[in-house]
C-alpha cells in the first residue's frame, strides 16, 4: 500500500445546496468527480490526523463505491480512526446518532435523501460536523471554493475492504470500524421512549403499517419496531433496502406512498400507518382516513412532549423552517415558550439546539426532529407518534381533531413545479421581489396583505444574516403564500409555492384542503405569473 497523489482539474457547480452535493450518479461516476469533493472537505477541514470520522449512506446505486474511495482518501490524509456501517449502510439520523455518542470530528454522509435512486437516479454527498449537524455556510462555502482550485488530490492505492463484517482493520495507519448501524441508534431511541407501553399496545392488537420505501429506514424499523417492541412480521413493509428504491420515489408523502395511503383509506385499514424516505430523515404519519401533515404533526408532538419521557421536563422551545405552517406557533404560545421561524435547511436548528433554545424542530417538507441529534429523524417522529397513541389509547384523527379544536386548523398545502427552466424561475422570482413594495395593505380577492418581503434570518446564536430565503405574502387573517426555489433537485429548477390558510372555528375543520386553499392559490398565480412564465398549467406534486 502507498499513497498516491493524483492530478486532477476543478470540475463546475461543485456547490453545495442545503442538504449537500446533489447530482446525477453519471456526474459522481466522472473520473475524479467525488474524489476533488472529498479532498476539498480534508482540505476545508485541516487534514485528518488525529481525526474520528464517521462514513456511511443510504445504499443507493454508487454507495458502496463511494465509500471504498473515502477510506482510500481518509487514510491518504492521516485521519486516525473511521466508523463505517457495515454494508455502508447509515441513516443520516443515525449517522448523527454515532457522531455525537462517539465523540467524531464529523462524518462524510452519502445521500440524495428523498431522490430517486439507480444508474440514472441521483448521489449526494454532505458534510456534518462534530455536532451530528449539517456543516454551516462558512464550511459549505469553503469547500466549494477549494473544489474550483484543485490541482490534486491524495487516495491510498490499498484494495477495497470488506465493509460487510463487523470488527476492525486498517488502510495504511487508519484504523477503519465496521459497527453496527442500528445499535446505536436504537439504544438512544430507548431512552427517549416508553418502549414497555409501546409494546403494551402492539400486545393488546394494535396494528401498523411502516412503508420503508426500499430505503434505509427498512432495518432500522425491522430492529425496533418489530423485533424490539414486539410488532407482528410484516408490520414494516418494503423493508429491504435497495439501489434503486424499488423503482419508487423514495418520499413519504401521499403522492409516492400511494400504496401505503390506499391501504390506510381501505376496509380493514390498521390502526396506524407511517413511511420514512431514502435516508431515513423525513416521515409521514397517517390514520385511518387521514395523513397528518408534517406541519400538523410538529405541532402535535410539540403539545404533547411531555408524556414521552424523554421530554417529560417540558421542551424549551420551538423551530420550524419558513414556509411550513404556523400551527407550532400557536402551541408555543399557548406554553409560554418561544418558536423560531428559520430558513430551509436543518443546519439551521442546529445553532439553536447547541444553545438549548429549542427541543423540537420541524420542516414542511415530512421532516421532524429534536435535540437527542442534530438531523430531522423519520423514525424518532413515527415512535414519538407510537408513545403518543400508547399513552392516550386515541386513534390518530381523533388526536387530530382535539388538536384542530383547541388550536384552531392551518389548511395547509405545498405546489411543487419541478424541472421548470431555470432562467424562467429565476425570471419570476425576480419579479415577484420587485413586486413586493405594492403589494402591502392591498386587497387581493378579498384577502387583505399585511406583509409582504423576501424572508431575512439572523441568527440569534452567531450573528449570521441569510437573505433571499423566500418570498412571503402575509394576510391579515394569518393566511400566508410563500413562493421559494427548491435547493435539491438536480434537474432544472424546482418551484415550491406553499398555501396556508388559519381557520379558528371548529365547525369548519372539515373542508376539503384543497377548496379551502383555492382562492389563495389563484391570487397566488395572478401575482406571480406562474403559470404563463413556466408554461406549467398544474403543479407536478401536490401534498
């Protein structure tokens, strides 16, 4: 074994997005394409002597490659010790898991999340740093910037390992662990949960549905909820894990998890139904008869903390992104507590966490989280649901609509227009900002504006400023339309347009959403010029 140093040239649009480095597999497979990313983090970071690392993904196609290449890489650079699932296999909430329990200086984490995987599908790569979080700005920035500067790059010549066995070797003078990737993760879920009440209910013959996706999150609810909390086999279906999710978009919303929704709204549907996407960060929670929103569901977790016992001091405080509904707000006022509006991106949460000015957090887009990591948790949420239905014995719409009744109901819904041309998006965007001054105090189809401007954050930690992070049209009612450009496709440009509309009296929670929502979104339309700059006479996804 040797360590060689190999030239290369910068390759463009290496940037990170809020969630990492997310391009086509045909992209990462290019000669030295993975290999500069993985040499500007050693770069950004100093170098890896002396360093813990944590290295494992979701299993899609090119994962296993990947991984191999970053041992290579991490043992050229000196890193000390590396933590590797076996298989390459690690949630993204477990990774957080085993980087903060083991005292990691971060971890290389490869994921596209919720997008499709396969030869033609989609690779990620990202960065957490020794928080379990996602690197901030500074780091990501960084990173990019030695991307469009390299000359070369430092790999050891060693063969590949057999990350598919438990125990330790070495690559050059690094110490490479293969672990378990559940073990971890399960034995702090058992901390945070009444785990002997959750197996109380499956006992008295409640039933469940987790829809895996094919995705990572298979053996990790196979271990805890069937093995460990005593479900029936066959609770947890899709469970295996594979390259290219089955053929499936591996997003847990209604859309993607059509099969799982079919079975919830059927006859003879069980009790509880629940989905986790491709890595594991992201859930959706469902009834009989109805799928709980993600902003809904922040803010039933929220008011009922305190009968898991995890969180049975009370939780200091709330954070959810933007654009998802304000439903949480009105909890954290009703507990006297404070509730954050961030931008997208979990980073974010992170600094209010290591602060210990919030406990849960949340975004619209089906993830959900608190400070036990510093990742949103799929299969935290869809357990702290479990505790949740353990301790109150309800059925889920029930829960719901006590919720709705005291809290009042945040109709709620998102519009994704996805792989729309850029310059188009960008075009409507712009003028939706120039847009913004005229449009406060007007009267648009009879919903007054109260405010109007593109969303600032400071952060109350560190002092940061991010600017141009969604533009918000507020009413006076607390009805809100956010126009926002997604930052995790990989083809073209994703639009999201998200619709909230606050509606207090109980004798109105059961509309259709959509109807509820109908009158926004085409005031939404009329300002924008969606539809005749895009030429896109529907969204591509509803949720």
């Amino acid at each position: 074994m040797s360590i060689q140093t190999v030239a290369t040239r910068p390759f463009a649009g290496q940037r990170p997005g809020t969630s990492g480095l997310r391009k086509k597999v045909t992209e990462f497979q290019q000669p030295g394409y993975l290999e500069n990313f993985v040499e500007a983090i050693f770069l950004t970071i100093g170098g890896g002597a002396g360093r813990t690392l944590v290295v494992g993904g979701d299993g899609r196609y090119f994962n296993r490659e990947a991984v191999q290449t970053i041992l290579r890489m991490a043992a050229a650079h000196g890193v000390e010790r590396v933590l590797v699932g076996r298989g390459g296999i690690l949630s993204t909430p477990a990774a957080s898991c085993v980087i903060r329990k083991h005292a990691a200086h971060g971890g290389i984490l490869l994921s596209a999340s919720h997008n499709p995987g396969g030869p033609d599908g989609d690779f990620g790569i990202k960065y957490n740093i020794e928080n379990g979080g996602p690197a901030p700005e500074k780091i990501t920035e960084a990173i990019f910037a030695h991307t469009q500067a390299l000359t070369s790059y430092r790999i050891s010549d060693a063969p590949a390992l057999d990350i598919d066995v438990l125990g330790t070797s070495r690559i050059e003078n690094t110490v490479v662990e293969v672990i378990d990737p559940v073990a971890d993760y399960a034995a702090l879920m058992g901390r945070l949960f009444d785990f002997e009440a959750i197996r109380a209910l499956f006992a008295g013959g409640f039933t469940m549905r987790f829809d895996a996706m094919h995705a990572v999150s298979g053996p990790y609810a196979k271990t805890i909820i069937e093995d460990m909390l005593g479900a029936p086999a066959g609770t947890v279906i899709n469970g295996e894990p594979r390259e290219d999710f089955g053929g499936h978009h591996p997003d847990p919303n209604p859309v993607n998890a059509a099969e799982l929704i079919a079975l919830m709204n059927g006859p003879g549907a069980p009790d509880f139904g629940a989905a986790s996407d491709g890595d594991g960060d992201r859930n959706m929670i469902v009834g009989r008869g109805i799928a709980v929103t993600p902003s809904d569901s922040l803010a039933i977790i929220a008011a009922n903390a305190t009968l898991a016992p995890g969180y049975a001091g009370g939780i200091k405080g709330i954070a959810r992104s933007m654009p998802t509904s304000t439903a949480a707000d009105r909890v954290a006022e009703a507990l006297g507590i404070s509730c954050f509006e961030t931008p997208t991106g979990w980073k974010y949460f992170g600094n209010l966490m290591d602060a210990n000015l919030v406990t849960l957090c949340g975004e619209e887009s089906y993830g959900t989280g608190s400070h036990h990591i510093r990742e949103k948790d799929g299969l935290w949420a869809v357990l702290f649901w479990l505790n949740l239905l353990a301790a109150t014995r309800k059925p889920v719409a029930q829960i719901v609509g006590e919720h709705w009744a005291r809290f009042g109901r945040n109709y709620y819904s998102r519009h994704d227009y996805e792989a729309v041309d850029a310059a188009a998006a960008d075009g409507m965007m712009t003028a939706l900002r120039e847009r913004l001054p005229e449009l406060a105090g007007r009267t648009l189809d009879g919903h007054q504006v109260a405010e109007a401007d593109d969303f600032e954050y400071n952060d109350p930690v560190d002092g940061s400023v991010s600017t141009r992070q969604g533009i918000r049209i507020i009413m006076r009612d607390g009805s809100r339309i956010v126009f926002r450009l997604s930052g995790t496709g990989t083809e073209g440009a994703t639009i999201r347009l998200y619709l909230e509309r606050y509606e207090p009296d109980p004798a109105r929670h059961d509309l259709d959403t959509q109807e509820a929502l109908a009158s926004l979104a085409a005031v939404a339309d009329d300002i924008s010029g969606l539809r005749e700059r895009t030429g896109r006479d529907r969204p591509t996804v509803v949720t």
